[in-house]
C-alpha cells in the first residue's frame, strides 16, 4: 500500500498544540519545506523538539506558529542568532525548555523505552538542572548514589526530511542521521519528507528509516533548502541573508509565493 501523499493534505494533518520533533541539525537537512506548508496553514500553539535548531524553529517563531521548544542550540550557526526565537522567548511568548543535546536525546529514548524518564550523567558541575528545573535527581538503588534524570519527551510528531525514500515509507539519509532515527522511534507518528521517491524494488542502499514506522512519505525536491542538503546542494547563503533581514517579510513572501 503507497503511502505517498501531498505536501498539503499532510500538513493539514498536524493539530494545534502539536509537539514537534524536527530532523536534522541547524541548517542541514532540516525538513524546511514541510514547516513552511504549516506557515502557510496557520497552524498555532506547536512545540518543537530538536538538539539544533535554526530556521525551521525561526520560520514558526515568526509566524507566530511556536509555542515553546525543547531545544540545546537554536541559532544559525556562522549567521548569528535566531532573531524570531530570541524576541519570542524575550518577550514571554515562546517557551524554552533549555536543554543540553544530550539531554534531548535522553528524553527522547526514555519515550523509545516506555519509562518516564532516563539517567542522564552529563551534568556534573552545571548549573543548568538548577536554572531549568528539566533535570530532577533520584537515589539510584543499587548504588545509594544521586544520578541526574530527564522527563520523557514523545512527540506527536516527527517529520524528517530524506534523500530517497520508497512509496511504503521506507526512508534512506545519506551522511549525518543527526537524531533523526531516534525521533522516528520515539514519535506516535512520523512523515517523511524526501528528494526522491522511488519503488520498493529498485533501492540499491539499506534505508535507515523502516518503513512500518512511516505515516506519509512526500515527494519534496529542495525540501531543506535554503539550508543544506548534501551532497545534493548546500547552504543558500544569500537566501538565508535575505531571511535574517526581514523574517516577517520573508514569511509574507513565501505567502505569496504559495497563494501564487
């Protein structure tokens, strides 16, 4: 059964509220495509999980889409700093729920193992558990020793963008998977979007995401742009330029672009 779908009719699919898990890594094959069909649709109050974050967390900031982020790193790397996201959570509109990388993908897994939380060790002589409140502490009970643990996160929904993936949802990432495997695993559903669909039958390469974890699959050249993709294309530097000037002006023109 093909579970290939439209762009549009998945991201109708997404409810308000929703807590996002998003692929990739700041501006590498980030599913960009996908959070910009939410834009469009006007979607409200999501949250968003992802250990680096950039323009897909700026674009929904923006938009007024964002509603909190369990994130380590939001930012655009050599470009500076996420504009959107910082006034939201200056301002006290968008929630951040400010972890490590590590801890996100701790909290991720705890989901993956049906616990509600999971040891994390990683924070000795921080002060994050403390200016946070994420990371509780609890008596081990073999050890009488205290050990640093992380609520679950299971989101709703992990969209994940791909280099090829096949009608049944089967999903192939070429380089990097960043997170991207975790999340699917963790997720009540998960989409793929991909460069290239192609059927079952003709993959030369074992794909990294299976495809019994799969919803939708849909069919997204360019998907990640004006970030990356590689090896298929790299970072759009002047288009992200041109977004960091002016978000909210961009966020129009991509309106625009849509409705024409």
């Amino acid at each position: 059964m093909s579970k290939q779908a439209k762009l549009s009719e998945v991201a109708q699919t997404i409810q308000n509220g929703d807590l996002l898990a998003l692929g990739g890594n700041a501006l590498h094959r980030s599913p960009i495509a996908f959070v910009l069909e939410l834009v469009h649709q006007q979607k409200r109050d999501l949250s968003v999980i992802k250990t680096a974050g950039a323009l897909d967390v700026d674009l929904l900031a923006a938009a007024g889409a964002l509603a909190s982020v369990h994130g380590g790193y939001i930012g655009f790397e050599m470009f500076g700093l996420a504009p959107s996201y910082r006034k939201g959570v200056q301002n006290g509109d968008i929630i951040a729920h400010e972890h490590a990388c590590a801890s996100v993908i701790a909290a991720l897994r705890a989901s993956i193992y049906g616990v509600p939380f999971q040891p994390i060790n990683g924070f000795h002589g921080s002060d994050l558990p403390q200016l946070t409140g994420l990371i509780k502490q609890v008596t081990c009970p073999f050890t009488n020793q205290t050990t640093p643990v992380v609520e679950a996160l299971n989101p709703d929904v992990t969209v994940i963008h791909a280099h090829v993936a096949d009608e049944a949802g089967n999903a192939y990432i070429e380089g990097p998977l960043y997170e991207d495997e975790i999340m699917a695993k963790a997720a009540k559903r998960v989409i793929v979007t991909a460069e290239k669909v192609i059927a079952s039958t003709d993959w030369t390469v074992q794909p990294n995401i299976p495809g019994f974890l799969v919803e939708h699959v849909i069919h997204t050249p360019q998907g990640a742009a004006p970030g990356s993709c590689a090896p298929l294309y790299d970072i759009d530097s002047k288009e992200v330029t041109r977004y960091l000037k002016s978000p909210i002006d961009y966020v129009n023109g991509q309106e625009a672009h849509i409705h024409g």
